[in-house]
C-alpha cells in the first residue's frame, strides 16, 4: 500500500502560506494542520501575554503538529501541514515521523514585501507581531526559514505574483504520485515482483499484486513498464532479423 502523503507547505513569515495550505488542502483533498490554527486555540485557552509567552506557548504549538502528524501518518491518513519551520532544525523531527510521501511547498517573497504585508496584516494578539518585524528581517537575511532538507520534491512558490492553486495542487498530486510509483516499481536495478511480472507476463498479475494502489497508480507503474518490455522485445528481434 502506498505512503500516506504529507505536504509541507512552510516559509518565512507574511509569504502566503495560509492561502496555499488552504487551497491545496480543499483541492487534494487532505486535513490541515496549521500552526496559528493551534497556536491562538492555545492563547484563547490559556490567556495571552508578552513576547515571550507568545514564545513559550510556539514551542508548545510545534509538540502539537509533530504529534498529530505522527498520529495520522501512522494511521495511513494524509495531510497538508503549514507553519515557518525552521532550516538545519526541523528536518529531524520529520525524519522521525512514520514513513510518507513528502513533497515540500516553499512560499517566498521579496524581503520588502514580507515585512509590508507583515506590518499591514491583522492577526490575533496574542502574536505580539508589533515586536517582531526586526526578527523576521533577521530570519529572512539567515536563511531561517529557507526550504527544509527533506526527501521528495520541493516546489518553490513566489507568492509575490498569483499562485494558481489548481495548477500547484495537480503539481502536487503528481509529485506525490510519482513518488508511489517509485515505491512501486523499485529502486534501478531491484526491480520488485509487481515489475518482473509486468515484464514477462504481465497477465499473471493477481488483486494481490495491486492490492493498495489507486487507478492512477497502477496505470502509471505497469503502463511504463509494459512499454518498455515490449521495445526491448522489438529491439531484439530486429537485431535477430538483421543477424539472419
């Protein structure tokens, strides 16, 4: 059965995250786990403060996607998650996750139009945004929120033109089905029993060889193969004929 897909959707600050998180979880369609979602439920709960309880209650918030992700990857479910993680830090906490399909949505934008849509945008207060335009210049200028080291592909978005969610969620869809594919067909030169079937008699194959792929999984993996046994069975008789 294939791995459950988990799109990552993350970039710095006032990129546009949201909006993408949101369209591509109504268009795959998968759960959102969102991290302003769980962060303002937390200072609706718990109460809001200065900067640095707004801190303590985001490193609180980061626990919570890290165990709701573990839970529903574990339990074969999909999922879109959206927050600013962090470059050279968070890429241990997704390698711990259960095995998925990642692709990855970095959303960017000039430094200058981060830092007006983040002084412009309405957020809950308990954010404290009004402190933290130095510190998201700072993240910017590191590399902080640049796209995380992670298996799977990565599409990067300049959220300062319009993003057509369509097109990145079809983007999206393909990204993750050709990582099943992959999973099916094996890595070069370990070719998996579904592959070898396929490959010297295709009409052999049982429910049980397929069992777990989608439609469109199955044709993407045995389709190819299919065509590539029958070219190298043509090759090789013309090079019989011509040795004749």
């Amino acid at each position: 059965m294939a791995a459950p897909l988990l799109v990552v959707v993350t970039g710095p600050p006032a990129a546009g995250k949201t909006t993408v998180a949101r369209g591509l979880a109504a268009r795959l369609p998968l759960p959102l786990v969102r991290k302003d979602t769980i962060k303002e439920a937390l200072f609706d709960g718990l109460g809001t403060g200065d900067l640095a309880w707004s801190q303590r209650l985001g490193v609180g918030t980061y626990e919570v996607i890290w165990a709701l992700l573990e839970e529903s990857l574990a339990a074969g479910s999909g999922l879109v998650t959206e927050a600013n993680f962090v470059r050279g830090q968070d890429e241990r906490h997704f390698a711990r996750l259960p095995g998925a399909r990642i692709v990855q949505v970095h959303c960017d934008a000039p430094l200058d139009l981060l830092l007006e849509r983040y002084g412009g945008r309405e957020r809950h207060p308990g954010h404290v945004d009004g402190e933290r335009i130095r510190a998201l210049r700072d993240a910017v200028e590191s590399g902080r929120h640049d796209p995380l080291e992670l298996p799977g592909e990565t599409i990067r978005l300049d959220t300062s033109e319009e993003v057509d969610l369509d097109r990145l969620a079809a983007r999206v869809r393909r990204a993750g089905l050709w990582q099943a594919v992959g999973d099916a067909v094996g890595a070069a030169g370990e070719p998996t029993p579904l592959t070898e079937k396929v490959r010297g008699a295709a009409y052999r194959i049982t429910d049980a060889d397929v069992a777990g792929l989608s439609a469109d999984e199955l044709y993407e993996t045995v389709l190819p193969v299919a065509f590539a046994a029958g070219d190298e069975a043509r090759r090789r008789a013309h090079e019989a004929i011509d040795a004749a």
